[in-house]
C-alpha cells in the first residue's frame, strides 16, 4: 500500500515538473500577481555609447510599467567585440527561453537573429546603422522576421557641414573602420558619396582586429587632414589609443556621439544613446505586453542629431568654434573625462 501510494506522489510530482519546465518564463508571477518578464541583452562590446543604449533600454521599460528587481529579470552579457562570442551569447539565450533578447550593435543583433529565426523568441536591436545592409529588416523598413528595433544611422550631413564649418581649409577626411562591420561599410560608403559636396576626399583605413589600430592610425594620420570617426565598435574600442596618436600631431579627430566628444574628440553631430535605447525599450515594452509583435514593427530611427563639442580639445588643437554653432551646442564640455 505504502508502495502504491509512494508511486502516486512521485507522478504528480513529476507531472508538475514537466507542465512547470514547458511554460514560458513569461508566465512567471511576482509575489503580488503580476507577470514578471526575462530579458536577456547581448552587448557586443563594452564602451559609452552602447553602455548607454543598454542603459536607456532598461529605462524605456522602466516607463512603461516593466522594472528590473520587480517584474524584470535581465541578464546582461558583452561578447568584447568578439565576433564568435555573440554567438554564444545569443544560442544561451535561446536556450534558457527568454521572452525577449535585446541585441546591442549590429553583431550581436545578427546573432540575436539567427539564433532565436526558429523559435517564438522575439530580437530588439539597437544601435544598428544599417538594418537592411545587415539582413535585419527589408527595402521597405518591415522586418525580414521576428526581429524588430532602432537604427543609429548618422547624421553624415550635418557632420560635413559641421567639419567644413569648424576646418575651412582642410581636404581630407580620414576614416578608419572594420571590415567585417556592415554598418561601418555602409556609413563609409555615405560619406564617400557626401564629401565631394562639400570639398572633402575620404582616405580609408580597413582594420580587421584591435591589433590593426595602432599602424592603420599612424598610416591615416600621415595622410589626412582630421579624422572622422564612425560607431564602429573595434575602432571605438581603441579611441584613447587613436586620440593620443592625433593630439601628437595635431589632427583633429571628429567624432559621432556624445560619448566619444566627453573623451576627446573636439565635436560631433551625433546621437544621443540614451535616448535611442529609451526608444527601444518602449518598442519592447508593447512586445512584451503582448501589444504588438516585433514581426509587426518596422525599425525606428532618431531623426534629430544633436552638435556637441569638447572646448578643451578645440583650444588646444587651436580650433575656434563658430559662434553659430557654439550657440546650438546640445552639451559643451571643457575638459576630457577619464
């Protein structure tokens, strides 16, 4: 009887366990009732611009109802700007069943996709440049699949009016990027399309690793009148590196977010990240909510760019700021952050 009975215990407890291992994390239930969620964002590389998309990102759902410590879980990982890792990363996820996977930079973005294509797992990208060129989303901006999110396309515009204004007498542009990076091969190509408008040739350095920068700098600098850096991840990575390198000689090295301004380039046209990742996690937050779905959302930009300028940097490179830029400046600073 003892055995029969033992027998019938070990069932239902079993039973549970199958139903409890086959439901969503989404089905998750705080203390008080309510649903709780599991995020988990794949960061490809750790630096300020991106740090701050994952940060806006927690913000933007934050707005809406959905908080980290009370209904969230998040788990954060950063592939270092290792291809392969993203991978990794974006394959645990899956495995671990997460409702949502929130994809920092284009790498990490294409491996959120590629990974999670079989499985009812929804991708938030942001801080992709170019969702087409990187297979993310359509001619016609709706998504190629589950995957939906934001793009930080620069301003390349208002960045070579801004560098006419700021460098009247300068030629060439300098720009270094990865290979392997279809965002920073996009961009480049934009500016090779621009910069004759405004008297400009771009001299362009292709690196592969982080080793490259280094040499690819000296090369560039030997060659250019200022540098115009884009989101590229590995060349971001190495921005200190590149700024030391520039300041010996002089050359002004123009960068593409508020982020790389507060370090040391002298100015920027460019986005402000945190706003951007606010944006995404609000996209995340309808997905989540079960209000839409990412296969239903085309991927939203910024269309705003914002002029920053570090005046410490300008003195020192004997820049003067046009006055009619200093006045519209977003943020100024006058001094380089650590």
């Amino acid at each position: 009887m003892k055995k029969r009975v033992l027998a019938v215990v070990l069932g239902v407890v079993m039973t549970m366990s199958l139903a409890a291992c086959g439901g969503s994390k989404s089905e998750d239930t705080a203390s008080d009732g309510e649903k709780t969620y599991t995020i988990g964002i794949s960061q490809f590389a750790e630096h300020g611009s991106l740090d701050n998309c994952r940060e806006g990102f927690l913000e933007g759902l934050k707005e809406e109802g959905i908080e980290e410590g009370k209904n969230l879980k998040v788990d954060v990982k950063n592939a270092a700007a290792d291809q392969g890792t993203t991978k990794q990363i974006s394959d645990g996820f899956v495995s671990d069943k997460v409702d949502l996977i929130c994809a920092i930079a284009t790498p990490s973005a294409q491996a959120a996709y590629n990974s999670a294509m079989n499985s009812d797992i929804p991708v938030v990208y942001t801080a992709v440049t170019d969702p087409i060129a990187a297979k993310l989303a359509n001619e016609d901006g709706t998504p190629v699949g589950n995957v939906t999110g934001t793009s930080d396309e620069l301003p390349i515009k208002a960045q070579l009016e801004m560098i006419r204004e700021m460098l009247p007498d300068a030629t060439k542009i300098g720009i270094m990027y990865t290979t392997s990076e279809v965002n920073s091969v996009s961009a480049l190509e934009k500016y090779k399309d621009l910069a004759g408008d405004y008297g400009f040739t771009i001299v362009e350095k292709g690196v592969t690793q982080t080793a490259d920068i280094s040499l690819a700098t000296d090369e560039l600098l030997d060659e250019v009148d200022c540098i115009s850096n884009l989101t590229d991840n590995t060349v971001v990575n190495s921005l200190a590196t590149i700024l030391d390198k520039a300041n010996e000689k002089n050359i002004p090295v123009f960068g593409s977010e508020i982020e790389q301004v507060k370090i040391g380039c002298v100015a920027a046209e460019g986005l402000d990240y945190i706003a951007l990742g606010k944006q995404t996690g609000k996209m995340a937050a309808q997905i989540l909510k079960g209000e839409k779905k990412a296969s239903e959302m085309n991927f939203e930009t910024i269309t705003e760019p914002g002029f920053y300028v570090n005046t410490a940097v300008a003195e020192n490179l004997g820049i003067t700021v046009p006055q009619d830029l200093a006045d519209n400046a977003v943020e100024s600073f006058d001094s380089i952050s650590k």
